[in-house]
C-alpha cells in the first residue's frame, strides 16, 4: 500500500494569530537561482495503439541497476542543491520550527505497560535520545527492570534504523524481532536470548519484518518477500539453531495478493492470510502441531473479503459475503467452509463492521458510522450490547495493545484534533474507565485554546463530504487566513482526526487545519472506498477540490491563503488537484507522490505494482489505460499555470519510487508558464517513512511549515 501518514513555544501560545497582520512587513524575498535541466532522452511507449513520448524514463536507472547509476543521483544532487538555495533564507525559521516542536514533546517518558503472560511489557525513552528501550518486569511493576533492546545503542552511527514484530516465545525466554538499516522496509529477523543476552546466529533476511512462534518455543513462521519486486511471496518455517534450509510451508502464487502470518489471541491457531483488494483466503494449524500441513478455512471466493478470530469453542469470521459493509458470523472449530457459517451480526446499511476482537469473556466490535469510530461490546452474542461514549465532533478511538486473551478489560486510544493521545482502560463489567495516561504537551498548550469542528462540503454530484477542522479560538472567517488542507482516500484508509502537536506551530500562526474524508477512504463505509477507487477514481480528486471551494465559500479562507499536502497515494491526489484546479491552490506539498500511475502500472518489476491492480486496474486492459492516463499527473503536466510546489521523496523509497516525482518535476520544469516556486527535495538516506528517529522527522516537518510560512509572509 502506497501510504504514508505524517511542538509552540509559550510566547507564541500568547501571541496568538499576531504575526499574520504584519507578514507585509516580514514577507520573504525568494532569491533568483537558476534551475536544474533535466536531461531529455529518446523514449516511447506504444500500447493500445498510443504512442506517448517518455524523455525522463532513463531516472529509473538507480532503482534498475543500482548506486553505479550516477547520472540520475548527479540529477537530484543538483535539485537538492537548488531547494537548498531557495530556501536559504528559511533557515532560522526551520530552526525556530524544529526547536518548538522538539520542545512540545516529553523527552524522559515511559508507555503504560501491557500485561502479557507473566510480564509488564513498556517502552521507556530517555532525555535527548532519538530511540527507545523495550523493557519488562516480571509480575509486578514493583519488580527489577530488564531492558529487552537498547534501541539507543543498536542504532548507533546509523543513519536509519527501525525495529519492528518484536515477540516474546512463550516461554518468555526468547525474543524475535525484525531490523531495517536502509529504509526499504526489507527486515533481517533476529533473535535474543533474554537469560544470556546473545544474539543468536539465526539471521533470516528480507523478509516483512514479523514473525510468529509456534508453542514449542523453538519453530518461527515468518514472511519472505521477493528481493526485486518485495511482494511478500512465501510464509517460511524456521527451526532455531537449524543449519538447513528453512521450509516452504505456503507460496502465494497471485501476485495481486498480500501474504502475512500471525497467532491467535488464544494461543491454539498459527494464520496465514492472503488477500487482495477484492478477496481473501485464510490458512490455519494448530499452534502447537508446528510440522503439521496449512488447512484453508475456506478457499477464496471471487469479491469475497474474510477473517477469521478464534474462541476456544468456535471461530468467529468477518465477512463482506453478501454484505457491503460487512456482517459477523461463527462456526466450528472442525467445520470452517461457508456452509457451516452462522450470522451472529447482520449486515447493517449505516455502519462498517471494521474489525473484530475476541476475548474469553467478551466480544469487542469496531465500527464506524457517519465517519466515526464505535466500540461495542458484546458479551454474548445473544444478549444485549453497549457503547463506550465519546463526546467530541470529531475523534479517533482505537483499541491498543490487549494481548491477554483472558483479560477482565479492554484498553483503548482516544485522540481529537484538540485532545492528545489518551491511554484508557476500560472496565466491561461496571462500563467504567480509567484514564492512564494522556501524553503530555509541553510548552504551555491548553485544549480551550483551540476549537474543532466538523462542516460537509457538497460534491459535484451532490455527495456530501466531511471535513474535520481546528484552528486557534478567536479566528475570524473573513477569507484571509491560510488554511492547510490535508488529505489521503485511497485503499479505503479512512483518515481520522487525531492529534498532532507539530500542527500547533501553524495553528498558533493563524493558520486553519483541515482534514477532508474524501471518497476513496472508507470514512463513510465500504461504499465510500468502492466510489473513489478503480473507475471511479477521479471522485478522490473532485472531492478535495471541492472542499477546497467549499471551505472558500465559508470565508475559512481564499485562493490567495488555501494551501495542500498529502503523501503517497495522497501525493497522486496532489498531483491530480494541481493539474485540474492550479489556480484553487497558492501552495501545494506533495510527500513522496504517486503520480506516473500508468508507467508504474505497466512495470511488474517495480513493488507493489501486481498488488493493487484492483485498486488501480491494469493498463494492459485498454480501458485503465485509458482512464489512467486522463489522471495521472505525469501525463497530464501540459503548458500552463501551477502553484507552488514543494515535492518531498527519498532514493530508498520501497513504496513510491523515488524516479516518480523526479521524472514529474522535470516536466514540469519544462512545460509550466508561470513563476511559481516547484521544488524536489530528496532525502538520499531515507526511504517511505523519512526518518527513524524520535527527532528526526520534526526537521522534515519544519522544512515543509517553512515552505508554506514563507509563502505566506510569516518569518517567524
């Protein structure tokens, strides 16, 4: 998936929205550098007799035959040298921004801990260290601290590094997790002794990053993916200590599907899943019969998407057979196929059945309705249920780490706009909560300082759309503040309002955020995604377009102040809303972008590419061709006028390459008429997600709030 999701001094809590009245007076004077000129070379392609001219194809030589491939890493040198330039005199603001931010977060912090067989597992951070320490402590927090990762220490003299899939074996002796030094999101799964403190000499590369232990505490199932294409391919059975080859135990064979492994909450079930867009398959042993051969629950069935939970009694499997937005059904723990499934929670109209989570007590539903998040709990199917209640226009609530299956409570996550990410435990006999922790704000912030709130902005064809919004109380909607609208909508990612503390150094710079739920996500239900997908997908872009005019319309702001960015498959999105509506726009960030759909849709050697022909299609089928090339940005840059454009990637980029928005941004140089800025940013360490550290990332977020600020006239 394409996706990429991204603290103020207390003299400027007290000065408000004063420094927008004198940006007159501040306004940056962008300095008159010359731009790179991408080199043109002779290439076409021919496909559904349509000849189109591609003289930037030879930027895809770096991914295609690697760091020898200087031409293209001399080309972006020089755009990074260019962006540098232009933002020379930013630079005391970006610093000013990144101090700020950085000073917002608690640096000496601790998670609250999560109880898991026997232990209290919890991260801990230390003051002016970029990484954490996983720790625990054996069946009291009163007891002796053992330090699990000293991810400080590993990830010294490291540019990038990320840990993920850390898992204890069940005899609490070993941990299992996955490495990433290059960004790339290809792990090395490694394992540590927890009694002696050795690394063991198993070393399994390229692989997802997760693993699962069978209950012998000595065989590990994990992900290998294809080094080229990094499609997850095999699901591998390793034997600890082994010297032989690890076992194939499942290979996918459609390359349009994800593969993953994973355990049952319960502990009696190893899954393999393999889904695609539009259907899923899922596999199962019992955990503790390692050797024993996957079973398929039910073999695939064509527009039909599953899963499946485990009881002790009976498998709970979540379903969109007949059912848009999915129902809830169960059945044996011996008879899986479709003819033995029982509905336990029908198909509702008005509400996404998102996920389900079972416990030996007690059912925990998540659904969504009119765009928000609901927690029921069900502790019978045959009885009554209830809601955990949550008062704000717009919110996120999500259920957090509850690994213990037999567990009296639930704990969940609450956040808003306004409202920082909150730890509560929630008491199902007695409907009772406890608030464990709210992460901190520092530097002064006051939630009464802030106002959020939820408008629709109509559609072209008259759909209704969300648009979550903050800014700082006493804004006055006269058309003259600059709004940043933000925005993702595709593979039915549904895009919550959630807190931020970066945003408070916009907001308490006049600035209005604003999140738009535009169709492609699955905001509103299943039907939301299924209209801004495919065939459809041009809804996304009219959408944002729209709330942009709309929000215009309600003097939040004008075309001279409206402001864009989003990341990913959301970087398509800004392509697209530059090429249909550049005036709409005085700026528009686009973060590692999507946007040469139809030669990347073309090339299955490039990742991710086989995966989502269902949520793109495939332009070897002439009508995606056709619809995708009336979209794409990089075919549609033309002669004409656009906005400022500040276009982020990285060279490691395992998700969007980094030749996409190079190749974009070359044409663009060639062909706009205007004088607007358009620069590319390329961070040649980084890949996806930019930067590993607690730290790091603020740099990156201050360099693209200097960008807008500076459009705006605000130099501090």
């Amino acid at each position: 998936m394409r996706l990429i999701l991204s603290i103020c001094v207390f003299s400027l809590l007290l000065t408000g929205c004063s420094n927008v009245k004198n940006k007159k007076e501040m306004s940056y004077q962008w300095p008159k550098v010359q731009a790179p000129v991408a080199a043109q070379k002779e290439h076409t392609r021919i496909l559904h007799g349509d000849t189109v001219p591609d003289p930037y194809y030879w930027m895809i030589d770096y991914f295609k035959k690697g760091p020898d491939s200087t031409e293209v890493v001399k080309y972006l040198t020089e755009e990074n040298d260019y962006t540098e330039k232009l933002m020379a005199g930013t630079r005391d603001l970006q610093t000013q921004l990144f101090n700020e931010m950085k000073a917002r977060i608690k640096e000496k912090d601790e998670s609250v801990p999560v109880f898991n067989n026997g232990y209290y597992y919890y991260t801990r951070a230390e003051e002016g260290k970029q990484y954490y320490k996983y720790c625990r402590k054996k069946g009291s927090l009163n007891a002796k601290e053992e330090i699990l990762l000293d991810v400080d220490q590993m990830a010294e003299g490291k540019a990038y590094y990320y840990i993920t899939g850390i898992t204890v074996s069940p005899d609490n002796r070993l941990l299992l997790f996955g490495v990433d030094e290059v960004s790339r999101r290809q792990y090395t799964l490694k394992i540590k002794n927890l009694e002696t403190g050795e690394i063991l000499s198993d070393a399994i590369k390229g692989t997802s990053g997760q693993g699962v232990w069978a209950n012998d505490n000595k065989t590990i199932f994990y992900t290998l993916n294809n080094p080229v294409t990094l499609l997850s391919e095999k699901i591998m059975r390793h034997q600890l200590g082994s010297s032989g080859t690890d076992q194939i135990v499942y290979e996918e064979k459609d390359k349009s599907n994800y593969i993953g492994v994973s355990k049952t909450k319960n502990g009696q079930f190893i899954l393999i899943t393999s889904q695609a867009t539009l259907s899923s398959e899922v596999l199962f042993i019992n955990a503790n019969q390692p050797n024993d051969a996957f079973v398929s629950f039910q073999p695939r069935i064509k527009n039909v998407l599953y899963d499946v939970v485990a009881l002790d009694d009976r498998f709970l499997i979540r379903t969109n057979l007949d059912a848009l937005n999915f129902r809830v059904m169960e059945c044996p723990l011996n008879k899986t196929g479709v003819a033995n499934w029982k509905e336990v929670i029908p198909h509702r109209k008005d509400i996404l059945v998102q996920s389900v989570d079972a416990y030996k007590k007690f059912t925990v539903i998540t659904e969504r309705k009119n765009g928000l998040i609901q927690l029921n709990i069900k502790q019978s199917f045959s009885s009554g249920e209830h809601y955990i209640a949550f008062d704000e226009p717009a919110y996120t609530a999500n259920l957090g780490a509850n690994p213990n299956y037999f567990t009296d409570s639930i704990r969940f996550i609450y956040t808003s706009l306004t409202t920082p990410y909150s730890v509560y435990d929630y008491h199902v006999q007695n409907k009772s909560k406890t608030l464990q922790k709210q992460v901190e704000v520092l530097g002064g912030y006051k939630i009464n300082d802030y106002v959020t709130e939820r408008i629709y902005a109509p559609a072209s064809d008259g759909t209704k759309i969300p648009i979550s919004l903050v800014y700082k109380k006493g804004l006055k909607k006269d058309g003259k503040s600059p709004l940043l609208l933000y925005a993702y909508g595709s593979y039915g990612y549904s895009l919550d309002a959630e807190f931020n503390s970066t945003i408070i150094s916009l907001l308490n710079r006049g600035f209005v955020y604003a999140l738009a739920h535009i169709r492609g996500g699955e905001d509103l239900g299943r039907q939301w995604y299924e209209e801004g997908k495919l065939l459809k997908k041009k809804n996304s872009f009219t959408d944002f377009i729209n709330c942009g005019e709309y929000l215009i319309q309600e003097q939040f702001t004008s075309k001279e102040h409206l402001y864009a960015n989003g990341g990913s498959a959301g970087g398509l999105l800004m392509g697209a809303v530059s090429t249909m509506a550049p005036d709409l726009w005085n700026g528009v960030i686009a973060e590692v972008p999507f946007v040469d759909v139809v030669n990347t849709m073309l090339d299955e050697s490039i990742p991710l590419t086989t995966n989502e022909f269902d949520e793109w299609g495939n332009p070897k089928e002439k009508i995606y061709y056709d619809y995708q090339k009336s979209y794409s940005p990089y075919e549609n840059v033309t002669a004409k006028k656009y906005p400022n454009l500040l276009v982020t990637t990285g060279l490691h980029d395992s998700q969007v390459q980094y030749f996409e928005p190079a190749k974009w941004v070359a044409k663009l140089r060639s062909l706009k008429t205007d004088n607007n800025l358009l620069l590319l940013k390329t961070n040649m360490d980084y890949g996806h997600g930019g930067a590993s550290g607690r730290f790091d990332y603020l740099k990156e977020t201050a360099f693209n709030f200097a960008f807008l600020l500076a459009l705006e006239g605000i130099m501090e």
